[in-house]
C-alpha cells in the first residue's frame, strides 16, 4: 500500500457536489492499494498515520502523533499512486489491486484507524472526487508498506 499523508489545518472531499467527508486538523491520508497487498500492509500503515510524530509541540518542532493532538483522518482512496509512468505516455496501472480487492483492504484502514480511536472521515471509493485542503506547513510524507521509505 501506498500512501500521501498531508497535515491539514482542514479537508473536505466531494461527490457530485455533496460534502461526503470533512475534518479539521489532522491528516489527508490518500490511500493506494496494490496487488498482493493484505491486511499487514494496512495495520502497518494504520500504526504509521497514528503514531508518525509529524504535528508541532510548544517550541514548533516536530514531536507530536495524530493520536497526540486528538486529530482526524480524511481517507481517500486513490489508485494512482499505483501508477507507472516511466515508459511512454500513458500511466499503467497494472501494479494497483483489483477494484473489489482494494475497496476491502481500504475499508479495513478505515476500521483500524477507528479501532485505535482515531475519528475518520472518508471519501467514496471508485467515485470521482474533489478534493480541498489547507496543507498546514506545508508537511507532505509518502508511506509505503513494502518498506520503500
């Protein structure tokens, strides 16, 4: 799995012009789910999002977890991230899980995160969406379960 985490002062995504997800200070979290992907690639990124101290202590250095400031998630699925583009034109996505696969794998993400008690907000899978976010620093990290970063 793959992942962009943004810290947000706020983020909201939509459908067809309805607010489906929103939140206040937390985390963007755009997910990527590739094939061969299981359910350890997303705990291991659940533990990542809950607990990577990316959020500013009193002197502004970075010291503090999402589960530290009580902040929030708005996850979005993204298939892209699982996108190729080194050979021609075109993206290939033949890297990213099939539909049914990952909607399973990113509904478990969202269960885990809200297991450990983290308050989540989400898009729609497979629609297509608008995104807004106030990027807070900005503060931009790309996760990936298979030990890329």
């Amino acid at each position: 799995m793959k992942a962009v985490i943004q810290r947000v002062t706020r983020a909201s995504v939509h459908v067809e012009g309805k607010t489906v997800g929103q939140i206040e200070s937390g985390l963007l979290v755009l997910l990527g789910v590739a094939k061969g992907d299981g359910e350890t690639d997303g705990r291991y990124l659940v533990e990542k999002i809950r607990m990577l101290r990316i959020f500013s202590d009193e002197q502004g250095k970075m010291n503090r977890s999402l589960a530290d400031i009580g902040g929030s998630v708005l996850l979005v699925s993204q298939f892209t991230l699982l996108g190729r583009t080194a050979n021609g034109r075109r993206p290939s996505f033949d890297e990213a899980a099939p539909p049914d696969e990952a909607k399973r794998l990113y509904e478990g993400v969202v269960t885990d995160l809200r297991a450990q008690g983290i308050p989540v907000q989400t898009g729609v899978f497979a629609a297509h969406m608008q995104v807004e976010l106030l990027n807070d620093g900005p503060v931009t990290f790309v996760l990936d379960s298979r030990g890329a970063n």
